[in-house]
C-alpha cells in the first residue's frame, strides 16, 4: 500500500521536517494543509515535496473534513497526521506490508506522547488508538469542538503494529494555554447538546468504542470529585509516577488540572443560568 499522506500543520517548523521526512518513506503523495501560519511552515513543507495549500482554522474535525472533501488525492488510501507526529520504523514497515487492497476500509493506530523529551508509557493513556489510514470516500472526521476522531462510513476496522509518537514541542506556556481554550470547547460540548458523535459507546467495541465509554462514565460523575478520581487512578493505580518528573507535570496538568478546570467552568456556567 501506498497512502496518501495529510498534515495538518500551524508554526510547525519544529516538528514538520522529521514528520514529512518520515512520511516519505510510506508515499510520494504528500499534502500539508496550512492555518495560516506566520513561520516557516509553508516553505519547509514545499522543500520536502509536500503539496501545501492554506485553510483557515475552525476546528479539528472542520480542517480535517475540508481536507478529506477537497484535496486531490494520486492514491485510493489516506493516512491523516499532525505536524507533531513521527512514525516509528516499525509502523512504517506496517503500513508498507498492507496490500493495495486489504479487506478492512480502516486501521487504527497506536500513539504515544512524548512530552518535555521523555515518552510517557503507563497512566492508561500509553498508546491511545486512531483510526488515521482509511480508503477514500469512507472515512470522516467527527466535527466535535473537542476529542474528535475520525471513523468508517463503512466497512471494518483492523490495526497496526508499531506506534506513532506526538511529540509535544511547545513550552508549557502554549501548552496549558491550549487546554485552557479545548476546555472551553469542552464546555460547549456538554452544554450545548451538539449532535456530532458517531462513535458509540461500547465497553467490549474497539479501542475507541471503549473510550467513549468511558468517558460517558466519567463525564456522569460528581464535579469537582471526578479529576481527583481520574488523576489517582492514572498517576497510581496506573503507575504514571513512573514516568518520573516528566510524568508528574504531565499527569498533573493534562489530567487533574485540566479536567477540574473544565469543572469549574461547567459549575459557572450552570450558575449563570440560575441568575
């Protein structure tokens, strides 16, 4: 198999060369859709043989879908990365043993984050599951504000070996500033009754089925009593101290800091509505 490779990819010129690079080894089809970025992303993605056009950004799961309903693809398979993305060895010769027509529509994909130089391997979060190589025409993206994943119009799901690594480059600043905005997007998502989920929950489905299930479990808890739950839970009873230092700022702020803060604002915004 030889996919077409997407990026999606702002003030990337960190972290897209080795991203494109990599993606070379899979495909001579490459695209990278640009927000509009003041660096030089675009011109780094054109040096590496990347096709780059410019989109200005909405959501995710908007820039995904745009992507998908407008780029000219050379191959009929797609494979979907972040500019922060590098695939490991392993999941490049995954890919590259798949025949040009496998009896699946889709694979998941394993991911880990690598997060101030160290990769973080326990928590529950070490790998997480993408679905990110998909036939044309039968793959979307959900247009969620926040936790978007991409899923099968139809047919099956199988999965790789190997992993790709998201590799989180920028400073803590830019980093909490991020969550602090997808809480608000989060927010919006549980107080708006947006209809946009089609990945259902299911306990015994694939790996993102069984997400959705338990992130339905965790968003029915009490406030405020639910990120203390889910940080012990990640930082002890899944052994995330082992990720030492790195760990603990890890787990600490994506994990309790950013979900209580999503409480908070849920707790405001329901007071609000009583004034």
């Amino acid at each position: 198999m030889k996919p077409s490779v997407i990026i999606l990819a702002y003030n990337s010129v960190d972290t897209l060369p080795a991203t494109l690079t990599q993606a070379q080894q899979i495909s001579d089809d490459l695209h990278v859709v640009d927000s509009f970025s003041t660096d030089a992303t675009v011109a780094l993605g054109r040096e590496h043989g990347a096709q780059v056009v410019q989109h200005a950004f909405d959501n995710y799961g908007a820039q995904r879908n745009w992507a998908i309903d407008n780029l000219v693809l050379r191959y009929p398979w797609q494979l979907h990365l972040d500019a922060d993305e590098r695939l490991t060895p392993e999941l490049i010769a995954a890919i590259q043993s798949l025949p040009e027509n496998p009896a699946h529509s889709g694979f998941l994909i394993p991911r880990l984050v690598e997060f101030l130089g160290r990769t973080m391997r326990h928590g529950g979060m070490s790998p997480t599951w993408h679905l990110r190589l998909f036939r044309n025409g039968e793959g979307r993206c959900e247009e969620r504000k926040y936790d978007q994943h991409f899923y099968l119009t139809q047919g099956s799901t199988g999965r790789l070996q190997g992993v790709m690594i998201d590799e989180i480059r920028m400073p803590l600043s830019e980093w909490t500033a991020r969550h602090n905005r997808w809480s608000d997007a989060e927010v919006l998502e549980q107080t708006a009754a947006l209809d946009a989920v089609h990945i259902q929950p299911r306990f015994w489905g694939n790996p993102l089925e069984r997400k959705r299930f338990l992130r339905g479990l965790y968003n029915g808890a009490p406030l405020f009593v639910r990120p203390y739950a889910l940080f012990f839970y990640r930082y002890f009873l899944r052994l995330g101290f082992l990720d030492g230092r790195e760990g603990l700022i890890f787990w600490t702020l994506q994990t309790f800091w950013f979900r209580f803060l999503i409480d908070a604002k849920l707790f405001e915004h329901r007071k609000n509505k009583k004034v």
